[in-house]
C-alpha cells in the first residue's frame, strides 16, 4: 500500500498538507500523530529524569550520607557529592511530580491517546486540531516551568508529591521552587483538560461509520473513560493549586490553621481537594493502561477479548466508584468513624469490577493460541504485577491494617506495583506494539526480550521488597532509616533493593538502544505486522497524513482472531472493516 | 491479620497458577495453530465469571471490612472516654519534635503543674493510654510501630487515638506524615513500666515540670483544657 493524496472531503479537518512541511508547522503541528509523537518524546524524556532521581533515591537509602559516585559532585557540589536532607527532600518530591504528571501522563494519555484515538476509531484528526496543539504547548509551559524551579533559591519543592498543606505554604516552604511547582501542577491541568475534552468529543462525534460503543477496541473506551475522569476531576486539583498559590502568594489562610498561627483555614480541606482529585487520577492513569493490555492479551492471544461487554461495564463501573473511595488516603487524619467505614465499603465495592476486568483477561488467555512478542510479554506481566499491586490494595482499604501501614514502604510498593510496574509495563507494550505504525520500522524483538526480562524481573524485587520493609513499619520519605533503633535491622534490605534497582534503571538503557537503533535502522514494518483487525493496520505505516483516504465502514467488533471466516480464507483474524462475502 | 494475608495469598496464587497453565501450555504451536474461538460473552462464560467474581468479594472483601469495623468499634474507635483510670495525655507536635502533657496532681491540664516531657512518652503497663493530639506548624503523624497504629496531628484540629502496653520496655515513637527536611529526625521514646516504678518517675517528673514552670513564657502554655479543647 501506498500513500495517496487526499481526496477532497469537506468534512476533513483543515490541514497545512504541503509535502515538504517546513520546521514551523512541524513543531507546530495539528496532525494528531505527529503531536502524540510529541507527547512520547517528552513523556520519555522526563520518565530518564524521574529515573535518575529514583536511582539517587535508592543510593540514598543504601548508603545514607556517602557521596554518589560519578555524578554526585557534578549534582551536589556544595555537599562534596552528598545528598544532603533538603536535596534528597526535593528528590522525592520531583520524583514523583515527574513520574505521574510530566512521564506517565504524557506518554500514555497525550501520546498514546492522541496517536491511537483518531486511528483506531477510524477519522482523519481529533475533533480540534488546533486545541490539540494548545495542550501540548501548555504542557510544555509547565515542564519548563517545572524544570526551571531547579534553579530558585532554596532549590526546587519539597513538600512531597503531595505537597500537604501546611508544609506546601509558606509555613514549611518559604522558597519560591514550591510557588513554581503549583503553577507547573496547574498548567499542566490546563493541558490535561483541553486534551480531555478532544477525546470526548473525538470519540463521541467521529467514530467512523458503523463503529457503534461496542465495536470500540477497548484501547478506546480507555482514553474515553479516562478524558471523562480527567475532565471532572482535574479541575479540583486546579481549583486546590489556586487556593495554594494565594495562600503562599497573597497571605490568604484557605489551609493555613495552628495553634500559633491564628488563621481560619483548614489544612484538612486541601487533603480532600487533593484526593478528590488524586484517587481518580490513579483510574486516571489506570484505564488507558487496562485498555491497552485488554486489546493486547486479546490480539496475541489470538482470541477474542473474553467478555467484552462485562469489560466495558467493569470499566464504567470503575469510573463511577472512583469518585467515592478517595477517602481511603485519608483515614488516620481523625475521620469521623461514619466516613471512615463508608469509605472502606466503598474502596472494597471497588474491587468488583477490577475482579471482574482480571477474570476477562485470564479468560481471553485461557485455551487461547499466544504469540509470545515483546508487547504480550509485557502485557502478560502488568497481569501479574497489576494483581500484587491489587491485592496490596485491599491491606490499606481495610482500616484496622491501614492504620499501620499507613505512609510506610508498604504503600509505596503497593503504588509502584500500580503507578510505576503496571503503568510502565503497559507503556512499554504501547511503544513496542504501535512504533511499527509511529514509524514506520519494527523494533529488535531481541532487545525487546533483553529489555522485558531485567525490568520484570527487577521491578518484582524493588517492589515486593518494599512491600516487605513497609510491612517491617519503615516510613516514607526518611533521609535516613537508619536513624530509628528498629530500623536499622533494614539496612541490608534497602541495600538489595537499591541493587535490584540499579538493574532496573540499567535495563531502561537497552530500551533507549532499541527505541534511537530501531527508528533509523529497524525492519520496515509492514502495514500490519502483528495481523490483527483494528483499522490502524489497515493503513500503511506509517500512516499518512490525513490517516483514510477514504473513511472506512465498520462491520464488526476489534477483536476477530480464530474466527471461522477467516480461517476459510487461510489467515486467522478479520479487520474491522473486512467485508467477508 | 493473618486472614488478610491469607485470603489475599490464595487469590494471589489462584491467578499465578491460572497465568503459568495458560502461558505454559495454551502458545501457538504446530499442534495448536489457532485458538478457541468464543467472545466469552455466553450464559456459562456470564455465570461463571460472575460467580468467582462474587466469591472473591464475599471471602475477602466483605469478610475483611466486616472485621475491621467490629475492631474499630469494639477497640480502636472506642475511645476510654468514661474511663477515669486510662492515663490521658496531650500530644503536641512541632518541627521536629513531640511534647507530651499529663495534668499533674490537681487532675487539669493547662494548669502551672501539668507534667510535661519532650521527646519521652512515659506509661504505666496495664491501664489505657488516651492520647489528644495538635500540631503548631504543619501535619504530623504520631507513629508507634510497636503498637500496630499511628494518628495524624494536624494543625487547627485534635486527633485522638488510644493503646494500652501490656509489656514494660522502651518503643519507638516516629514521625510518619512527611513534616519538612529533618522529618526524620522527629522520633521520642514510649517508655512503658509497672505501675509502681512508673509513679516514682512521674513525682521526679512533677519536681522537674514545677521547677520548669515559667509563667512569662506564655508560648511553652500548649496545654488545653481536655473536655472542651480550650
């Protein structure tokens, strides 16, 4: 297949589609592949940042107060290399605002979501072109806002990823890195909503011909759920970022109360602006990852997608119960007992429907045919890290066991197993199993192997072993454990997963090698190398720029693997748009 | 919690085994050149899913949730309000330090000989501690890993939690809300001991305290009335 020009088709969003773009609509592009491209590369970018911030996290751990080699004069010169309390402080606090807002957040929702949608539901752009652009510049105001907040006096936020009032207003955080940070948060919520709004419309309004909510690749329905979420709740974090900035900036008291500090505020109200906010973004950051992986297991498996509507009616229903459970961060902040225990029914409730995603999933592996690739590989591991990290979940629902675990290392390897395995595992399977089409080449399935295997491996130790100090009662965010009598039997242990750790962050280096070698010198992929039905692989990789020369009809569902037509015809799966006579 | 760890283990092996049996023998080979072919979208396919589905909720999660509110009502929530003999103790927290008040011997706190100590908890064995909590700058979170329990203390408001040692020794007392840079620096010490040797402390202690008491430092008065929190 071969690109053709575009016919003329008034209804096609208006491009600048001269053959040789110049470097200013390049970079200023309103092609949704090319911004999803954008959104990849930054993500990526920022994920190497955040890494290096948790292999400093993790030599800290290890060997607290010894100089980091290689790189520790260069980053902390004043200290002789050491990391000192307040930079290990802004370690962990930009770590975590790096890996859920400028990482993982531009890579799936902004990449993925922006290269997939449009594709996948088979139109020629998202439903605003130039919106679309907006969101991408805005995201970039906020990485650069971010960024610079390296460089203030005082250094950059340290109140946590949570940044709890009052330690994120100027009682705890007097330098102007936090104010940046709020503003960063904020921005980057401007771009996340605008972004929200043209999935919606996108997916409501130019689903091709015949492609009805149940044909839906299920890849879809998670971007959908995902923008409804992120246009509901992303605001609350916006309206909290605001209250915070004027709290800092123009002495207002929203969160400001104490003993010593006659004020009206309520440090409480931002815990609940937060979470209100920050349980979603977890399904937020989930749905488009369970998506993926649903229409992945199905596709390698060979086998339709086990239970499909029950998929899609678990995926509503998590959408919906996931506005009710954030309270479950906050039960040992003195809650009313009545919310408390409303609150744990609720984050139980919950687990019906996640249950109910993961039986599908082994349902759609069980008596299947696997083609074990690099992106079913991974796949097949975000089942089994997803399902400890699920499991974990229900230790912190259940209040008696929280009100222990509560902000040890047990939550933050419950978190990770989520936020960091899950979501990275599906990442990866997005970027090995959609480059062929980004880019037109396949990636070394070799590497792809050399990549899975340390990760996963690594990944399973750095986060079950933290599981297992948190369940030991290590805290979060301590300079040194050591300083605590019972914790100082842990320090082997942190030794190990710092190790495990290293082997993580170094495995990410053959990725690196795969993701730059591939895109120069990788295979020229076919338009369909994994032969499978959705209607991107109907299009020549990679896919020209306005996507369809002529917009498909679509006769049947996604997933049409081992379906007896098709083997009638001596291939084993059917497009969405195949007319079968 | 060993039903927790129980029935979550079995659930967590429940899907290993099912993962291993499919990876291991459900592959694309000369013998299996397609798969079965079902949407899983049947009567049977429904009922079955439904009903492991419902199984795991009723095992663990209802099971867990009915647990843990029958010990929160009967233990943990169910503060010694009525009980004269629990020892209650004012907590305030700070940057980086905790400040423990007892209310001396005229039994009222915020009054010239409260007791108070910075950095130890002392305890008597046998007898409930109930503990009010209020924190000066930012949230806290007051931590006895020992103990199985911690509680937030946050500025503008009391938080409350109670625990009883039923083993005199030194236990640990963390800090578990991240609090600012020396976060981790903010430990104390519980010292729990028999009745007898822990009164004999707490005369010294109510030496200490009165000779302490300075009346112009009015910002060392952290003290509240307990009943009405003024």
């Amino acid at each position: 297949m071969t690109a053709s020009p575009p016919p003329p088709d008034a209804a096609a969003p208006s491009h600048a589609a001269s053959p040789s773009p110049s470097w200013v609509s390049r970079v200023f592009s309103t092609d949704h592949k090319v911004i999803g491209k954008q959104f990849l590369f930054l993500g990526l970018a920022f994920l190497a940042v955040g890494g290096v911030m948790a292999m400093l996290i993790r030599w800290q751990l290890a060997r607290p107060g010894q100089p980091v080699p290689l790189v520790g004069r260069l980053l902390f010169p004043g200290a002789g290399g050491v990391i000192s309390p307040a930079a290990y402080t802004s370690l962990f606090t930009m770590h975590g605002t790096i890996m859920i807002f400028f990482a993982v957040t531009p890579i799936l929702i902004g990449g993925f979501g922006n290269f997939c949608v449009p594709l996948l539901i088979g139109t020629r752009d998202m439903a605003f072109p130039r919106l679309n652009m907006l969101s991408f510049w805005t995201m970039a105001v906020a990485t650069a806002t971010l960024t610079a907040s390296f460089f203030v006096p005082l250094g950059a936020a340290q109140s946590g990823w949570t940044a709890y009032a009052t330690l994120s207003t100027a009682i705890g955080a007097p330098g102007a890195g936090q104010t940046m940070w709020t503003v960063a948060i904020y921005f980057n919520g401007v771009s996340t909503v605008m972004g929200a709004v043209n999935y919606i419309t996108t997916v409501v309004r130019l689903r091709a011909p015949g492609m009805s909510w149940f044909r839906l690749p299920l890849t879809v329905w998670g971007f959908f759920l995902t923008s409804i979420l992120n246009a509901l709740f992303v605001p609350v974090i916006a309206a909290a970022m605001v209250l915070l900035f004027f709290d800092r900036v123009f002495g207002t008291q929203f969160f400001i109360a104490g003993s010593t500090i006659r004020a009206g505020g309520d440090p409480i109200l931002y815990q609940h602006l937060f979470w209100l906010f920050g349980h979603p973004e977890v399904y937020i950051l989930i749905l488009p990852a369970w998506g993926i992986v649903s229409d992945l297991l199905s596709f390698f498996a060979r086998k339709p997608a086990f239970g499909y509507r029950v998929t899609v009616w678990s995926l509503i229903g998590v959408v919906v119960l996931s506005c009710v459970v954030y309270g479950h961060h906050m039960f040992t902040t003195g809650m009313s007992p009545l919310l408390g225990e409303s609150f744990m029914v609720l984050t139980m409730i919950i687990s019906v429907p996640t249950s109910l995603l993961f039986l599908n999933w082994l349902g759609t592996l069980w008596r299947g045919a696997a083609r074990m690739r690099t992106p079913m590989l991974f796949c097949v591991g975000l089942v089994f890290t997803f399902g400890i990290g699920g499991l974990t979940g229900l230790y912190l629902a259940d209040i008696v066991a929280d009100q222990y675990l509560h902000d040890t290392y047990f939550v933050v390897g419950h978190f990770h197993l989520i936020m960091a395995a899950a979501l990275l595992l599906a990442s990866f399977a997005a970027v090995y199993f959609w480059f062929p089409k980004m880019f037109g080449r396949m990636m070394s399935e070799r590497l792809g192997k050399l990549h899975f295997w340390p990760t996963f491996l690594a990944l399973n130790v750095v986060f079950g072993g933290q599981l297992l100090i948190g369940w030991a009662g290590m805290q979060r965010r301590l300079y040194d454990p050591s300083a605590y009598e019972f914790l100082a039997h842990l320090l082997p242990w942190n030794v190990w997963i710092s190790r495990a750790a290293y082997v993580l962050g170094a495995a990410q280096l053959v990725f690196v090698v795969n993701f730059f070698v591939s895109l120069r010198w990788g295979k020229p992929a076919s338009a369909n190398p994994w032969e499978v039905g959705t209607l991107e692989w109907t299009l020549p990789s990679p896919p020209p720029h306005h996507n369809f020369d002529v917009i498909p009809t679509v006769v049947r569902g996604p997933h049409e693997l081992g379906h007896p037509d098709a083997l009638a015809r001596g291939k084993d799966w059917l497009g969405q748009d195949e007319v079968v006579s | 919690m060993s039903y927790l760890t129980l029935s979550t283990g079995i659930a967590f092996a429940l899907l290993v085994l099912v993962l291993a049996v499919t990876l291991l023998f459900h592959r694309a080979r000369a013998r299996r050149p397609h798969a079965h072919y079902t949407h899983g979208d049947g009567l049977s396919a429904r009922l079955l899913t439904a009903a492991v589905a419902l199984t795991l909720f009723l095992a663990i999660d209802v099971t867990l949730a009915v647990r843990a509110t029958q010990h929160l009502r009967e233990r943990f929530w169910n503060y010694p309000d009525a009980d004269p003999n629990a020892l209650r103790v004012e907590v305030t927290a700070r940057q980086w330090a905790w400040t423990f008040r007892t209310a001396g011997p005229d039994g009222r706190f915020a009054t010239p000989d409260d007791v108070v100590t910075l950095g130890d908890l002392h305890v008597p064995i046998g007898r409930p501690v109930y503990l009010k909590l209020r924190a000066k700058d930012v949230v806290h979170s007051l931590y006895l890993p020992n103990f199985r329990t911690k509680i937030d203390a946050i500025p503008g408001s009391t938080t409350r939690l109670w625990f009883q040692a039923d083993e005199a020794g030194r236990f640990e007392i963390g800090c578990a809300q991240h609090c600012g840079v020396s976060h981790y620096k903010m430990r104390g010490w519980l010292i729990a001991a028999p009745e007898d040797a822990y009164r004999g402390w707490l005369a010294r202690a109510e030496t200490d305290s009165r000779l302490r008491y300075d009346p112009a430092d009015v910002t060392a008065h952290e003290g509240w009335d307990w009943e009405t929190g003024r």
